[in-house]
C-alpha cells in the first residue's frame, strides 16, 4: 500500500494501493507512519510519489463514512503531517483528486506532470474536503481561490494552479521523475536544521498569524544558531564562496 525506500539523505515514499491509491484510515496511517520511519532513518527530505497510473484518485468512498479515522479526527492527521521536521516534496500526475490534492497540499513542494487533473471534487459527492484542502489553498492562492476551487468541484491543469501559486513547479510528463528527485536532493543537500526552523515559521505564520511567527522566531533560532551546518556554512563562504559550503544536517 504504502512502501519506503531511501535515495541517499531523500526518503521516498511510493504511493502503491491499485487501482488508483483510493485513501482510507489504514492508508493514511500507513502513510504518515512511513514519512515518520523515514525521518528516524536519517532522511532529510522526503518525496511523495506514486508508482501507478495516478498519484491518488481520492477517497474510497464506500469506507468513508462519520466512523472513519480521516473524517472524524482530520486535525490529528494533519497534525502528524505538519510535525514532520524535513522539507516534503509531492510528484503528482495523472488523477490528483480529492483526499490525493490534499496529500499534496500537505507537502511543502508540489511538482506536477503537465497532463496531470487536480482538483478537490468532493463537493460532488456532497462533502467538503476532509484533510486540510480548504484552509491550505487559503494559504497558497488566497480566499477567494480557495472558495472557487472547493465549492465549484472543477478539475485543474497543474499550469494554472501554478499560476495561483497552488503548485510550485510543472514540467513535461516524461520529466516528473527527475525533477521531483532533483528538487527533494537538492533539500535533503541543505542546512537541515534551518530548513526545519523555515518550516516550522512559515507553519506558524500560516496557523497562526505574522504576530504569533515573530514572536516564535527567536526561539527557532537558537537550534539554527547551534548547528554545525552555521559553522560550515560561514566556514565555507570565507574560504570557497558563497554556496560552497557542504551541509551534514546537523
């Protein structure tokens, strides 16, 4: 369903539950159990891909219901997503529907296939997006966006979601692959400690406000300030050049 492997410092995490990686309680949890597996491995970024036709179809519907673990407790999965402390990149393509666009909304980076359809159709069926849609497309492209692309249930191209900001990079179907990875390596390649200072703010700052971010920034730092990373990378600037230094990640 869910499988973890490793490409030096990135952790991939393959999406592979045929017909079309339809999402339901034990897949999410398999889902968030893998990302977290991969931190404690050592990954210091993580690529969220699939290895069929689309990168998720969206839920499986006739598990869905008020009992289900995705629709009743959201705030608890998001929160084990948003914990994670490493830099998330999503390759999506083919069919990137519902509770799959969320997934990707979940992650800090998405990459899409051009001839890719993302949408959050659930109000199709009915429902409202059930794993952070609505307030993550809030963040990327603003309210009025976001109340277009919920409540309307319309399939996108990934090329005008990246004009909104909703996707942050579209290439050639055939090149997914390698500019996903490339984007993860180059990630999982940088001071790992302030990535994660840069995550957690920008969390802050989405959750809670510019206020609530400033006030939480000097605190981030001290982990920044004390990593070797600072050192090698001042280190590195007086002797190579700026973007000469080689980051270990702690």
């Amino acid at each position: 369903m869910i499988r973890l492997s490793h490409d030096g410092a990135v952790g991939v995490v393959t999406l592979s539950h045929p017909p079309h990686n339809l999402i339901g309680a034990d897949f999410i949890d398999r889902y968030c159990t893998a990302q977290e597996d991969a931190v404690a491995a050592g990954a210091r970024a993580i690529l969220v891909r699939s290895d069929l036709r689309h990168f998720c179809a969206g839920a499986d519907v006739k598990a869905l219901g008020p009992d289900d673990g995705t629709a009743s407790d959201p705030a608890a999965v998001l929160d084990r997503l948003e914990s994670i402390p490493v830099p998330t990149v999503a390759a999506v393509h083919g069919a990137v529907l519902g509770g799959g666009f969320e997934l990707a909304l979940a992650c800090d980076m998405i990459v899409a296939a051009e001839s890719a359809q993302v949408g959050a159709v659930e109000v199709t069926l009915g429902l409202v997006p059930l794993l952070g849609a609505i307030q993550r497309l809030v963040a990327r492209a603003g309210p009025a966006r976001a109340r277009e692309i919920t409540m309307l249930g319309r399939r996108y191209r990934p090329a005008e979601l990246e004009r909104l900001g909703v996707v942050n990079l579209v290439v050639n179907d055939d090149e997914l692959e390698d500019a996903s990875l490339s984007l993860a390596r180059q990630l999982a390649a940088g001071p790992t400690v302030a990535l994660g200072v840069i995550k957690r703010v920008v969390n802050i700052a989405v959750n809670e406000g510019t206020r609530a971010a400033d006030e939480a920034l000097s605190d981030e730092l001290a982990a920044m300030w004390a990593s070797n990373d600072v050192r090698r990378g001042t280190e590195a600037m007086f002797t190579g050049g700026p973007g000469t230094a080689v980051f270990e990640g702690n």
